[in-house]
C-alpha cells in the first residue's frame, strides 16, 4: 500500500528524515517552493490536483489533495485527505518579489506557522515558527526561532537557534572551494552534517557525521535533469537503514508525476498532477 504521508510530506517541502540540516530545510527547500511558484505564475497555473495511486496502479481509496492559487500569485492553498493523514491544509503566501512570508501546516490536532524576514539583499534572516498541539487533555505550544548571519558573498556562517525564547543553540557554516556550503556544525554538541555538489553547483549529498559511530551517514542523495531539476531523490529513514527513492517526471518545468520506490526496488505507490 502506498504512504500518502510521505508523499504529502514532499509535496509540502518538507522531508522524512529527522535530523536539523537546517540549511537544507530553512534555505535550499525554501527556495525550491519559491522556484515553483514562480514556474506555475509563468505558466498561468490557477490549481493543481493530485492523485494518488497504489503499487498495483488503483486508485488510493480516500485520498484527496488539491492545490488553489490566488488571483495575484501571492498565496497558495494546499488542502490534502487521506485514510492514513485526515484532513489538513498547508497554505504558503508570498510577496510582489515572489519571497516567502509565511507557511501555516495545520491539520486536526496540530498548527504550525512560520514567518519569514529578508535581508537587504534578498537572503533569508529569520524564520520565526510556532506549534500549537492540542488532544482531550491539553494543549502545548512551541515556538523556536532561527536568526542567520551572511558573509560578503550571501553565504550563511552562522545561524543561532532559541527555542521557547530562551535556549539558544549556534550553528556555524563554513564553505567549500567553490563557496558553498559545506558543513553546518552545531557548537553544543558538536553534530555535523556534510553538503556535497555537483560541478553545477547543484547539492547531490546531505550527510551527517555520527559522533558515537565517527560515521558518515547520508540522509539525502539528489540526481537531476538537464533543466536542473530533481528527477530522483533518496531519503533515509530516521534512526534505521531503510531508505525510500522518489523518482520524479516534469512537463514544461512542472512536476506532472512521481514514484516512491521501497529500498528493495518494490513500487510502493505514485502521484500523478493535473495542472489547470
């Protein structure tokens, strides 16, 4: 059976693995939904619909998931059902320059919103973010907020982490030969995960060095396209050797399918898209 979660998980920005690579997450993905944006306001897209299908190509029974456009480009709507997930919504609005301002993630039990500020020059400085939970018995909030610092080349060297305003974690980056970034090390720990790049400047590898292990554990490995677009995807599991490969088909730039593939190879299940 397919995992609509997972699948709704990527189409929302977001990944499986449970690591920070937090400049992977704050900045590479966040720019990647900027860059769809932008694509479907280029082409005239109003709406994207999705459909989900099982290993043996049926339809996923209970799933639904659209995605609604503003008239101006300044917000999209995604709302998603399934038998695994319920119900939920993520919506991500943007300004007259295309930058992102704010998500909200919520679903039945849970909301999580996030606030995005820009430095002068168009890099992110802060993404400031709040998880509401609730059940019968309580609710909880959480809030953290990431403060980034650049160096003379839009680079980020150092990101300060405080959650529920008052621990504070630092994270510094140092770069490459080429001036990307190559490692993020957070400063408490001493955790460390290793960015690696194509001649293109295109990030291939997302690994993290286990400090009991002294191991390199990879958590993302990226192949692309011509146009530079991700065309496969492998994310590792948390905490196990198991790992999923998404294998992604485009049209004029828009992502019209993808496949989930087990670490065996074993289609787990696929997503189509309608764009209109």
């Amino acid at each position: 059976m397919t995992k609509p979660l997972l699948i709704i998980t990527l189409i929302l920005g977001a990944g499986i693995a449970g690591h920070a690579q937090y400049y992977y997450k704050d900045i590479l993905t966040k720019k990647d939904l900027v860059a769809e944006m932008a694509r479907m306001k280029e082409q005239k897209v109003r709406s994207v619909s999705l459909k989900s299908f099982e290993s043996d190509g049926s339809p996923s029974e209970g799933f639904f998931c659209e995605k609604k456009i503003s008239r101006n480009y300044s917000s999209a709507e995604t709302m998603s059902r399934s038998d695994i997930t319920g119900i939920s919504s993520f919506t991500a609005s943007f300004n007259s320059k295309g930058q992102l301002l704010q998500t909200v993630d919520s679903s039945n039990i849970s909301s999580s919103t996030s606030v995005f500020t820009y430095t002068a020059d168009g890099q992110i400085q802060s993404i400031a973010s709040s998880l509401r939970s609730s059940d019968d018995d309580f609710q909880n909030e959480i809030t953290e907020a990431h403060y980034y610092e650049y160096n003379d080349k839009g680079v980020p060297v150092k990101m300060i982490k405080v959650k529920n305003n008052t621990d504070s974690t630092l994270f510094v980056f140092s770069t490459d030969e080429n001036n990307n970034v190559g490692i993020e090390k957070n400063t408490t720990t001493g955790d460390a995960y290793y960015y690696y790049y194509d001649s293109k400047k295109r990030i291939t590898d997302v690994v993290r060095l286990n400090t009991q292990s002294q191991k390199m554990l990879p958590d993302y490995i990226f192949e692309y396209n011509y146009g530079g677009l991700i065309t496969q995807m492998t994310s590792i599991e948390d905490g196990s050797s198991n790992y999923f490969i998404w294998k992604y088909t485009y049209e004029n730039g828009l992502r019209v399918k993808e496949k989930c593939f087990s670490k065996e190879k074993r289609l787990l299940g696929s997503i189509e898209y309608e764009y209109n």
